[in-house]
C-alpha cells in the first residue's frame, strides 16, 4: 500500500502520519511539487492513492486529475484533503472528513466497479459527440541509453457513468462496426491539437498512432494526412502510423502500395503488436515498413519460457535482416529492460520509463528523465 502526499506539509504531515500510524501502514514524505508528485505516479511502483490539498495542484491540477481518474493508466484514488473546491465533481475522487479515522474510511471508499462489457453503437457514438475521447502518451526510448525517441498515444474515452475507458472496450467494436476511420480521424485531431498546445512539438518527439490495415487500404488517407499535418504544422516525419492487424492482410500488393504513398510523404509505419496468435509478420518484411513492435505478452513471457524466448528470437532476427528498427512494449521493470537489451533490441515502451501520460505532463517527464539519464 503506497501512499503519496502532495500539501502544505505544515498542515497535512503529521495529520497524515497519525493516521497512518494507526492504520499500520507507512506515512507518506510530503510532496510540495506537483511535478514530483506526477512523476511517482507514472513510474513503475503502483501508487495506491494520492492525497492532495487543492491548492498544491498547480498547473499540473488537470493532469493529475486525469491520471487518477480510472485505472486505465494509473491505479491511484484520488483523495481531497480540506475543501475539495470543484475537485470533488470528479468521478473518482473522494473528499476526506475531518473526524478521527479519516483516512482509513476515504481508503475503504470502494472503486467504481470494473464492467468488462464494451460499448455498443449508441453509447461510443454519444461518448465521442460529447468530447469523450483523450490521447494519452507513453514514451518510447532507447535500450542502450535511456534516450527518449518518441511516443505513442493511446485512445481512452471518458464515459458519464463508468468513468476513464480503455481501448478494449471501445476500439475493437468501433472498426467491426465500420466506426474504425471515425476513431482514427478524432485521435489524429487530438494528437496535433496536443502537438502544438502541450509544448509537444519542442521536443522533437515523433508520436505513433495505431491504424488498422483498412485505413492504410484507403485512397484518401495519405492525401487526408497530409493536409491535416500542414494546417497543424507538423511535419509528417512526427507521425508514425502503427499498423493493426485486427484483420487479416488481404492484398499484400495493394499494401506495399498504400505502405509506399505513405513513405514517399515523409510519414513512418510500423507494425505493430506481434506476438503469440497473430499472423506471421514474414510477409510484410519486404514491404516499406521501418519498424516492428512486439506485443507486451510476448516479450513477458520470453523472461521465463524458452519457446517464447525462442520466437522472440526469431522475430528479432527477421526483423535485423529486413532492416527494421523492434520496439519492445511491455517493459515493465529492470529485469524486463536488461532482458531485451541483452536480445538485441533497439527501444522500450513500458511502466519502466513511464506509464502514459496526459498531454500537459509529457514535457515534466520528459525533463526529469532526461536529468537523470544525463
């Protein structure tokens, strides 16, 4: 049980470290500096909950909030110390009382239950008409230094009832239901809107967007990019598409085409999440790809089991011969990172160097991993 303290430490340290005391748990150091406080929450070690003074927020208040919001991203519950201001209207959160045992009851305030059912057409339709759906990014960096070389940003949708969404229960229904280009074109929005509004573009990061294979089939796409990256002014060589295979390559001919007109623009594609159930990617090698990510479960399991680790191995070896730059996602801890560092690949993505992040916040990560790799 991880706890972290973000307020005045005059009025909050030793109220917090009596009740703490008494619940047998460690008291929390108190933090003064949001940004110390948005760094602990993205590492690796899970925060089971933050508690925060209002008015420590800063101008990190918003993405914060945001991270504490569902446990898509973050684990941590949100608890407001003193008054809450307009902080307590956020789903999620929960406003300590004053009495005696305060944080042990705000800590038994149960979590919105966890609904496994998808959304069906209405409801994505009414969550994306009323701004639902965010970007969240996870950074990318290099195995040898630690460098940071990009990120990917991540779809969630914030539903009205169930709070923060993840991808699986919305993406997979949005592309069989034909809402899949839909989905695509918001996420672009959102992404270059970040890109220019959140500091983004000053870091010279390329940002990776997942795409399914029909989109890369469409006869629009590249000419559609294109303009939509000139009136953001963000080069193309800043966007990566990460190919999907949610459905089979049907026509690898036509593929190396769309592959090719896209490439000729300036703009970078990937494949993305092999591993254990998908297609052999040994078709596609030959095509104009420049990069290849390896699903999380795969580059997991590898760790402790010798036919994982055996086609991890191949899969690397195929991708080295067709020149193509491997990413490993899912790289969750040090054991993890010296793994595939020692396998051969070139970059990370994972809880290690830092779980997503809201838009607001990539730059003070970016900082502070750059300090301490320097």
């Amino acid at each position: 049980m991880t706890l972290l303290l973000l307020a005045d430490p005059a009025l909050w340290a030793a109220k917090v470290a009596t009740e703490a005391g008494a619940l047998g748990i460690a008291a929390p150091p108190p933090l003064t500096d949001a940004g110390d406080a948005l760094l602990r929450l993205a590492g690796s070690t899970p925060v089971s909950h933050l508690l925060v003074q209002p008015d420590s927020l800063g101008c990190l208040r918003d993405s914060l909030i945001e991270m504490t919001a569902g446990a898509v991203d973050c684990p941590a519950r949100l608890i407001v110390l003193g008054d809450p201001g307009n902080i307590f209207a956020i789903p999620g959160a929960i406003h300590a009382d004053d009495a005696p045992g305060w944080l042990g009851r705000a800590m038994g305030v149960p979590a919105p239950p966890d609904d496994p059912v998808g959304l069906d057409d209405a409801e994505l339709l009414d969550a994306l008409a009323a701004g639902g759906l965010r970007a969240s990014y996870q950074p990318i960096v290099r195995v040898g230094n630690g460098q940071a070389v990009g990120l990917e940003a991540l779809a969630r949708l914030r539903h009205p009832q169930r709070g923060m969404l993840a991808p699986a229960l919305f993406v997979p229904h949005a592309e069989a239901s034909g809402l899949g280009w839909m989905l695509f074109r918001l996420l672009t929005a959102i992404v270059l809107r970040d890109w220019n509004a959140q500091a983004m573009a000053r870091l010279g990061l390329p940002v990776g967007l997942n795409i399914a294979v029909d989109d890369i089939l469409r006869p629009d796409l590249p000419g559609w990019l294109s303009a939509q990256c000139a009136a953001a002014a963000m080069p193309p060589s800043m966007l990566v598409l990460e190919m999907t295979e949610t459905q089979p390559v049907q026509d690898a001919a036509a593929l190396r085409m769309a592959v090719g007109r896209l490439g000729a623009l300036g703009f970078t594609v990937m494949i993305d999440d092999v591993g254990p159930g998908l297609r052999d990617p040994a078709g596609l090698l030959d095509l104009d790809f420049t990069g290849m990510k390896i699903d999380r479960l795969l580059v997991n399991a590898a760790v402790r089991d010798v036919d994982a680790r055996r086609l991890l191995v191949r899969l690397l070896d195929r991708a080295r011969q067709a020149g193509l730059t491997t990413v490993a996602e899912g790289v969750e801890d040090a054991a993890t990172w010296d793994h595939v560092r020692a396998l051969g690949f070139d970059l990370v993505q994972g809880f290690h160097a830092s779980r997503p992040l809201p838009a607001a916040a990539v730059a003070t990560w970016h900082h502070a991993w750059a300090s301490s790799r320097a």
